[in-house]
C-alpha cells in the first residue's frame, strides 16, 4: 500500500492504520484518481559515514505520487529529509535505492532535471553583482528561450512575483523575501511541467506572503503540477490536492487535506511542564477518558473525545502532584493539528521500539 | 552568444571590485617582469653549451619570455576550469546551470573560456611589455602558431577537465592535480632555463617527461624560429604535446562525467 493516491480507501486505510498504532508509511494505496506525473517508489537515500561504520540513512523507503494537475504539499520537521527528498525529485541527488518514475516510466536523474523546474527557498543561485534580469534571461537563454524574446519573458514572471521594480537592481541588493520571490521567477521562466517551490513563503513579510500564496492559488488555477514543501499549514490546507508528512526520511501520513482533518478523532490537550513530569504522567495513563497520550521529555500530549472533562481531570492531576505547567493549549482541530498528532505518534512509536529494544538486551527499563 | 556574454561578465562582477582586481592583474605583471628580470641577470652570462641553446632560440630574453608567459597562459587556463565549477558550486548556480543546460561540460568550457580569455590577454601585455623593455626580436611562422596554440588549449583544457572532476565532487581544499602541475612546470619545464643546464640524470629525464617542457619548446620554435610544420625539432615536441592532448582529453571528459555522477550521488550540487 503506498501513500500519495489520492483514493478514499487508502484514506480509511490510513485511519484504521492510525487507530491500529502502526506506523502508516506502507500502509495507503490503491487505484490512482488521476495518472502520476511524478511517482517515487521505495526511495532510500543513505550517505557514507566512516568505514565500518553504517551509513548515515536521510530517506528510507519514501513512496510519494503527484498526480498530473495537482498540487502535492510535503510538510515536515526540519531534519525530517524535505530537502533531499526534492533534490531526488529534481535530479539533483541520486537515490541509493528505489525509482523514480516521470509519466509512468522510470525517469534517470537526467529527464528529472530536463522536466522539473525548482524554486529554492534559499538565498544563494544567483548572480549577486548581476541584475534580477539579468540573471532571469541568462537562465532563461540556458533553456534555449531566443535572445529575442527573454526581456520580455523576465518581465511577465517578475510582474507574475510581484518583482517588477527590482527588475534592475542587482540580486545582492534583494531582501530575503525578494529573493524568494526571484527564485520562483526563474521556476516560472523555465516552464517545466513539473514545479517544486521548497518554502516559498518562508520570510516574506504578510503582504508578499499574500502576493506569492495568491500567485501559487493562480499557478494552481493554471493547471501546473506541483509539490509545495512548507511549514505553513494554512498554506498546505487552502492550496493542496494532497498532503504528504515526513518524518525522519519516512513519509508517514499521506492524504487529501480533508481526509487528514477527519483522521482527528479526538482533541488534544497540550501541557509543557518546567519539572520532570513522570509523576503526573503515572496517573493521566489511568484517566479512563484520554485515548492517547504521548510523551516526550517535558511535554506530555493526552488526546481525548471530551476535552472540557478531561481538561478538569489533567489540571486536578498535575495540581495534586505539585507540579509547574510552563504551557497548556487546547488547540482548535486543524491540519496543524494532524502534522502535530502523527508526528508525536511517530515519536511514541520511535521511544517504545527503543525501549522494547533496550529491555531486549536484558537492561532494566 | 548571451550565456557567453553573462558567462564572461560574471567574471568581471565577481566578488573583488573591478578596480581592484585591475590594479593586482597589473602588480602581477609587473611582478612577472621582475622575476624576468632578475633571471636575465642570473643567467644572462652564461656560457657554453647553455649559451648555444639560448642563441638557437633568438637569445636569453626571447627565450625566456615565451616560456614564462606560455606557461602563465597555460596554468592560469587549466585552473580556470576548476575555477569555473568552484565559483559556481559556491554561488549555489552550479545545480541550476545543471538543471536549466544538460550539456554541463559544454556551459563549463563556455565558462572557463572567459578566465582563459584573460589570462590570454595577461599574458599578451606581459609578452609584449617584455618585448619591449628587452628588446626581444621574433620571428613567428604563424601556422606553426596556431597550431602550438589550439594543441595547448586542447591539452589544458583536458588538465583542466581532470581538476575540476575533483571540485564538482566538492573537494575545495588544494587540488592535487593542479599542485603537481604547478610543481613539475615551475621547476621542471625550462621555463627559465633549457632543460639541458640540469646535470642530474634523473631530473633531466623528469624534466623531458613534463609535457610542458615540450610545449614550451615548440612554442618557442614557432614564434622565436620561423619553424613551419616540417621543422623535424617543432614535430618532435609538438607530437609529445599533441599526444598528451589527445590522452587528456578524452580522460578528462570520462573523469568529469565520473565526478558529475559521484556529486549527484554525494549530494554535492543540492543546495540548503
């Protein structure tokens, strides 16, 4: 079963899977919906370390599908593998194991780059004493756009990002949000069937945040396939087909926005403690209302169908136990809220593996 | 003609401002006719056979401009290559160049032809300042010329090819391939001196191995010698020089290709 189809079987797959407290990267499949511009079969990227010693593993048999058309967003924490996963994706990075395929067929990392245009999320790739058009047209004449035609081509995508005005400044002279909004200029000029924007929204201020989540609404409108890697939930929820979450080189949730949010069963109630919270945490496993609790170091995440009950019944607890709340939060349900459920199911999963391996090898728990 | 015109002036909008690179290519030149100077004296007396083999090739100075000016242009045209994919994997441009050209190889030579560019116009203000100041007399044949000369770009740009196989990989301390090549052609070649004055057998069979040694050589018969293409002393060093071209060459491709494909591998051209 692989995640990323956008089929409602594979959805109730996932929930079950969810419910089950099995890890859900291998769990949703099924027909696809629409054909797969971009599929990643059983990608595993792993790096050298020293000799002897085994490799360092950044992606470990990640599925991924992007139907033609559509608007994939990836979110992840950082660390998770996002960066390398696209660069796999744009054929930049070449997977240990696995496949890529581009339109139904096993694509080498030279078609990838020949169909996949990139916008980075980075201040670097450009020319910094040469002008924001400059630099566009020498890109654009790379990809063999006539000589003739790449001032005005610059012009269209600078006004389509809302960069006109620096059209002529140098590139070293842009602020950091500028720069985001150069980098997806040269994604726009290349025109390739395939766009990934790697956190396109990331350090712009509210007004070209707008700008550029507007101009991505319009991409969409367009027809484009694309994969949106961000952090910004209300970002992926409006604009994406599809959400897929990584996490540590796994894609561990994958789903129609919608079809995430009713994965939420129940709410969750968020505590940070200053002290060690053991105690307290003793005695919430026994609460009989809370379906779920997770824990890690000083933050404990307890899940619940009656929030306003339980929410009582854990403040009762920790008081008795005379310990310090740093934080609490009741968050509203959301796809925030989905990234923060299967991330910290992730992490439970990862401590009790741990711990069932520890106790294997006869250490005391 | 546009990427070739962006690729030389992002050269000249590199991180240095102009001014100052201009003011330190010309303490360069000066600093070259310095050294030039300085070995004229130290050598210019000598005798026997050394004299004879300076006189063969119009004198002490004629000698020894060609071959330092010969050598600066071939050294600094083989460092321009690994220059190229340095500055660019620096600047984050390299993936993209990669992504939007997939004739790397191809954008890489368009590239370093900028740098060879001016080093080849460093090298003509050396030469004809030289040329001046010493009072060098030539006599050039000038197929012979041209030939030396495409030989050489084509034998540099294999080197050149070789080195940057070690920087695409993301090498960016000292580059092995270039400190030997620095190394055996400063003190090797006959730059300054014919080979001949090294009495030492073994030295002087390293240094007729060098294949600089014979660049600089039929250079000298074709600019100081009027050699044409049958002079069998161009041929004889000519052929060493071309048969090195056309092993380094191919090599040099087949390197880069490997190094391209061992970045993709390591992740050297994704950047973060």
């Amino acid at each position: 079963m692989r995640p990323g189809d956008d089929d409602p079987v594979a959805v109730a797959t996932l929930r079950h899977a969810m419910h089950a407290g099995e890890p859900a990267s291998a769990t949703a499949t099924g027909r696809a919906a629409r054909p797969a511009m971009i599929e990643a079969v059983g990608l595993w990227k792993e790096y050298p370390v020293k000799r002897g010693k085994p490799p360092k593993r950044v992606i470990c048999g990640a599925h991924l599908r992007v139907g033609a058309g559509r608007v994939h967003c990836m979110m992840g924490l950082s660390g998770a593998g996002k960066s390398t996963l696209v660069g796999m994706l744009a054929g930049l990075l070449t997977p240990s194991r696995g496949t890529i395929n581009f339109n139904g067929q096993p694509a080498s990392s030279e078609v990838l780059r020949q169909n996949v245009a990139l916008s980075l999320g980075i201040d670097g790739g450009f020319y910094g004493r040469l002008s924001v058009h400059e630099n566009l047209e020498f890109f654009g004449a790379l990809i063999g756009i006539p000589r003739a035609r790449l001032h005005a081509r610059s012009n269209d995508v600078l006004g389509l990002v809302g960069l006109k005005r620096a059209g002529a400044a140098e590139y070293r002279t842009l602020s950091s949000g500028q720069r985001r909004q150069a980098h997806l200029a040269r994604a726009l000029i290349v025109q390739r069937p395939f766009l990934i924007a790697d956190e396109p929204t990331r350090g712009l201020d509210p007004a070209t945040e707008q700008h550029i989540v507007d101009l991505l609404y319009e991409i969409k409108k367009s027809g484009q396939t694309m994969l949106v890697v961000t952090h910004d939930v209300h970002l992926a929820s409006g604009l994406a087909d599809w959400v897929s979450v990584l996490d540590s080189g796994v894609v561990i949730k994958s789903a129609a926005p919608i079809d995430l949010l009713h994965l939420l069963t129940s709410t969750r109630i968020y505590i940070r403690f200053h002290d060690d919270p053991t105690r307290a945490v003793k005695r919430l496993a026994r609460l009989p209302g809370l379906t779920e609790l997770h824990v890690h170091e000083s933050e404990v995440h307890c899940y619940t169908q009656d929030p306003e009950h339980d929410l009582n019944e854990v403040i009762r607890i920790v008081v008795d136990e005379d310990l310090e709340i740093a934080h609490i939060d009741v968050p509203e349900p959301g796809l925030e809220e989905v990234f923060m459920k299967v991330i910290a199911e992730r992490k439970h999963l990862e401590q009790e593996r741990r711990l069932a391996a520890h106790t294997a090898k006869g250490h005391t728990p | 003609m546009y990427v070739q015109w962006i690729l030389i002036k992002r050269i000249f909008a590199g991180h240095s401002p102009l001014r100052f690179t201009a003011l330190m290519t010309a303490i360069n030149i000066l600093m070259a006719i310095g050294v030039f100077y300085y070995m004229t004296v130290v050598v210019g007396t000598s005798s026997g056979s050394r004299a004879q083999i300076y006189r063969f090739y119009g004198g002490v100075a004629a000698f020894m401009s060609v071959g330092v000016s010969m050598n600066a242009l071939l050294t600094v045209g083989l460092n321009a290559v690994a220059k190229a994919i340095n500055d660019e994997r620096n600047q984050g441009t390299l993936s993209y160049w990669i992504m939007c050209q997939p004739r790397l190889l191809k954008l890489v030579l368009q590239a370093s032809l900028g740098e060879f560019l001016l080093a080849g116009v460093n090298a003509l203000v050396t030469f004809a300042l030289l040329v001046a100041l010493f009072g060098v007399h030539f006599h050039v044949n000038l197929l012979s010329f041209a030939v030396v000369a495409a030989v050489s770009l084509l034998a540099v740009v294999g080197v050149g090819l070789v080195a940057a196989s070690l920087n695409i990989t993301g090498n960016t301390g000292q580059n092995p391939i270039l400190w030997a090549w620095g190394l055996t052609t400063n003190f090797m070649a006959g730059v300054f001196v014919p080979i001949e004055v090294f009495d030492n057998p073994f030295i002087h069979t390293v240094s007729s191995a060098v294949p600089v040694t014979h660049a600089l050589l039929a250079m000298r018969s074709a600019v100081l010698r009027d050699a044409p293409l049958d002079d069998p002393i161009l041929d004889a060093h000519l052929l060493y020089w071309g048969l090195f071209a056309v092993l380094m060459l191919p090599l040099g491709a087949w390197l880069f290709r490997r190094g391209l494909d061992r970045a993709l591998m390591r992740g050297n051209l994704v950047q973060s």
